[in-house]
C-alpha cells in the first residue's frame, strides 16, 4: 500500500516535470538559435562585400546551435550549403517562423536589404540539440523517485510491523480455533486497539471451551438421567406374558438404551479431546472406494480412482468426510444406468485447499439439484445440501457442471490447516479398478 501510493505520487510530480524538462531543453535550443539568426541579420543588411560577409557567416556558423545558412536575394548561399525549398520562398515575404520537421527544427528570419531585396537567414537545430542534457535529467528524476519509494517502503513497513505482526498472530489462532483447537491463544502486542482485541479474543476462546464443556455434561447428565425411566420399562417389559410382543418390545428398549450409551460415551470422549476434527480424505476414500467398488464390479461399473500424491487432511470429521463420499457416489449409482463409468479424483485446488471431484458419464442432473429439496427422479435434494454445508464449513464450496462426457460433474472443495497435506508418507491411488 506504501509503495503503490507513493509511487502514485512520485508518478504525478516525476512525469510532468520530465515533459517539463524537455520543453525548456528545446525552447533554450529554438531561443539560442532566433538569437543568433537575428544578431546576424544587422550584419547582412549592412555589409555589401561578398568576401566579407562570407567570413563573417562562416565565423558566425562556428557558434551556431545547428546548420547556418543565409540565402541572399541574388541566389548566393553564405555558411553551410543548403537548398531553397518552399519555407525559403514563404519567409522571403517578410514572415518570420520556425518549421518543425522530423529531424528537428528550423528558425526562418528575413533581412531586408535596400535596393537588392530580402534575404533570409536559416538556422537549422537538430534533435539530438533539442533535447540535450533530457536522458540525464530523466535518469535523476527516476532516480530520485525510485528512491523515495523505496524510503517511502522501509518507513511503512517499520511503522506496520507492529500492526500486522500481531494481527497475523491473532487470525493464525482464530485459525487454530475454527479446527477446534480451544487451547488456542495470543498474546497481546502491538498498538493498544490490537492489544485488546487480543485480550478480548483469549476470554472468547475461554469463554467458548467453558460453555461447550458444559454443554457436554449437560447433555450426557441428561442422557443419564433417561437410564431411571429406561430401567423401569425395562421392568414393565419384563412383566408382560412370553411372546413375540414381548421380545420386540424388549429389543427396542435395547435399541434405545444402546443409543443413550452411545451418546453419552461421545459426549464424554469429546469432552476429553476438544473439538479436534481433521480426517486424511485419502484414508477415508480408500474405506469407501472399497465399498463401493464391490458394487461397481456388480453393476459392471468402470470405476477410476485418481488421487494426487500426499496426505490430504481435512477440517472435517472422518464421519462426514465418509458421508460426503457416500452421498456422491450414491448419485452416480441411483441416477445413472448400470454399466455407466463414473471417476473420483482429489487433487489441489488452491493454496490450503483440496478438491474431490466425482464425475460419471450419465445424462447428468440441473445445477436446482444443489438447492435442498430441488431436485428430480424421486430425490429430496437433502444429500448435495449436506455435502455443501459440509463444505462450507471448512471454508471451500460445492459446484456442480457437466462432466467431459455430457454426465454430471461435481466438484467439492475442502479447507485443510495450515499443516494440512503433507508430503512424507504420500500415497496415491492413481488406478482404475474395475
């Protein structure tokens, strides 16, 4: 920001004071020649020797900015030889001009010489006359501001440090924070607005692990509490007479009670562990790609699993990263004939992101399919809602196109951390399995 503004400022003085330079190089020039083509025209008004006047022409010419050349009434040519053109002829009239041309400039005065008629005196200034002493003016100038920006940079950037240094430090925890790492702080630095949104972001962080940790016990304390009323079916279950009404009844007072278990035992082990969720997407599309395959091979599915070499993690529980990978493909098989290829890849998409593509040769399905409840052939649209807002979650995004082969393409971006792919212990798919 420091530079691009004070290269704009540079920019608005250097530019028109180079132009300036320029004009006053070539104006000094046009000035020194008229001053000496009208010093000479007293001279040749004045001296009727031939001789003479030659001499002092040619004396005259040795001083001269560019080529002189003086063209007498009779024809004669004194100093440098030259030709007569039209500019010759027009200042013969009594006009005094200066003609521009492509190799420079040319000064045309009149001398009036009694009783043979008007000469006329041209002193023709090159280019490289015009603007002599311009480059190096210019090579200052630029100088000069290349050198204000650059002082302009080391002055704001010891004067942002102290801003941005903590402001980095503060979004790295918020970072930290979304992935659910609640130990996550800062420390307060920089001016005194930084230092308190720190202090105001620690008690948050606090403030937020206590109220998840309480709502986690409240949670298994009440599923707890349903063991009391749980037991007493159990009991009035156990009462009724032998029989299949009986054992059904019995087995879903199993069912629910496994169910409050298993609540309260994911409750306890989250309560332990924080909101950690990052899952390998590699890891987790081999468990699936299994599973699915096996059905592939069923229906006759060519199937192409390519995934780019690393350890993809993503900010996603390896639950919903399964459910992701379930949903996709369970669109290819519900929405496509049997013997249809269908292709899942994972590959980078930008800098802390991961991409998973899912793409069949199908009829392919509208984009209104990613909209919940907007879709077609009997689906509720919920499956492409859920791998959104599973997306969205970790900061990426859903797309649906149509693939090469005119079947649906869709393409699901996913954040990662900071640390998120690493490049030890890559593996890849990269096969097509049958």
């Amino acid at each position: 920001m420091a530079a691009a503004t004070t290269s704009m400022v540079v920019v608005a003085f250097v530019i028109p004071l180079g132009l300036a330079v320029q004009t006053i190089a070539a104006n000094e020039a046009l000035s020194a020649a008229e001053i000496q083509a009208r010093s000479l025209a007293p001279t040749i008004a004045t001296v009727h020797d031939p001789v003479v006047l030659a001499d002092l022409v040619r004396s005259a010419a040795a001083t001269s900015p560019g080529r002189l050349s003086v063209f007498m009434p009779d024809g004669q040519i004194f100093g440098q030889p030259a030709a007569a053109d039209a500019n010759v002829a027009l200042a013969r009239t009594g006009r005094a001009f200066t003609s521009f041309g492509t190799g420079g400039a040319n000064i045309f005065v009149p001398v009036v010489i009694s009783a043979s008629g008007t000469a006329v005196v041209e002193v023709a200034v090159p280019d490289s006359r015009l603007h002599r002493g311009v480059a190096s003016a210019w090579a200052v100038l630029a100088a000069t501001g290349l050198g204000l920006v650059l002082l302009a940079v080391l002055v704001a950037d010891r004067s942002a440090r102290g801003i941005v240094v903590p402001t980095r430090a503060l979004a790295a925890a918020a970072r930290r924070v979304s992935q659910g790492e609640l130990k996550a702080g800062v420390a307060p630095a920089g001016p005194a607005e930084i230092t308190e949104v720190g202090r105001a972001f620690n008690l948050l962080v606090t403030r937020i692990g206590e109220l998840l940790a309480a709502e986690r016990e409240a949670a298994a304390d009440l599923s707890h509490r349903l063991r009391t009323p749980l037991t007493a079916l159990r009991i009035n279950v156990g009462r009724l007479p032998h029989g299949s009404e009986a054992d059904r009844l019995g087995a879903d007072v199993d069912a629910i009670e496994q169910a409050v278990t298993d609540v309260i035992q994911e409750l306890r082990r989250q309560s332990h562990e924080g909101m950690s969720r990052v899952t390998d997407i590699v890891s987790a599309i081999r468990g699936r790609v299994a599973f699915w395959t096996s059905l592939a091979n069923d229906e006759a599915r060519p199937c192409m699993v390519d995934v780019a070499p690393g350890s993809w993690k993503v900010a996603l529980p390896r639950d919903e990263v399964d459910t992701v990978v379930d949903v996709l493909l369970s669109n290819v098989f519900a929405h496509t004939p049997e013997k249809v290829a269908f292709r899942i890849a994972v590959e980078a998409a930008a800098r802390n992101q991961v991409r998973l593509v899912v793409e069949d040769d199908g009829p392919g399905f509208p984009p209104s399919m990613v909209a919940r409840g907007e879709s077609r052939g009997g689906s509720t649209g919920l499956g492409l809602d859920i791998v959104r807002r599973a997306a969205e979650s970790t900061g990426g995004s859903l797309s649906i196109s149509e693939g090469k082969n005119g079947g649906a393409r869709v393409e699901v971006v996913f954040g990662f951390p900071e640390a998120g792919r690493a490049t030890s212990g890559a593996s890849s798919l990269s096969a097509v399995e049958r």
